[in-house]
C-alpha cells in the first residue's frame, strides 16, 4: 500500500520536475525561426514565432548550447537550458560567439 502511495505522490510530482528542467530561448528576430522541426545536440527544437522549445539534447554546458542555437538561429534573448536559465551577462557573450 506504502509503495502505491508513493507512486501517486512521484507521479503526481513530475510535472513540476518536467517543468523546472525546460529549454527555451527567444529569438531576437523571429524571422529567422526555423518553420520546422531542428535537431542541435541532440535536442529537437520547435518555435512558433519568436519562442522556440526543445526536448532531449545531450549534457553539456548551459552557455555551449546557447552559442550552438544562436549559430542555427540567430541572437538570442532569453535562454534556459534544462532550467539553468542564463543571466544577462551570459546571453551578451552567447550572442557574440
């Protein structure tokens, strides 16, 4: 019975994980938001407009990613990697790689 409860209790729990651990990134420019499907490092991005969302992706520095997006994508805004979002100071360098 112990064992079922706390089944419930992680099932219940995992979307806030899921949602702690996002990957996003604005784009400055919209325009140069891929109109399908692109894989980098192993994580498959989707934008719509300017806001764009991955899944999967393999470990790596927060930084390293948002340089290999901004190469595919352009200058980027706002970033967050697995949750790990970046400050202001890291996305002026990302955008400058």
């Amino acid at each position: 019975m112990r064992a079922l409860v706390l089944a419930a209790a992680l099932f219940a729990a995992a979307p806030a994980f899921a949602e702690s651990a996002s990957t996003t990134a604005t784009l400055a420019d919209a325009a140069k938001a891929p109109a399908s499907r692109t894989i980098i490092d192993g994580a498959s991005w989707r934008c719509e407009g300017a806001s764009c969302t991955a899944t999967g992706g393999s470990s790596q520095p927060a930084t390293r990613a948002c340089r290999r997006v901004v190469a595919r994508f352009g200058a980027v805004s706002a970033f967050t990697w697995k949750g790990e979002a970046l400050s202001a100071e890291q996305l002026t360098a990302c955008n400058a790689a």
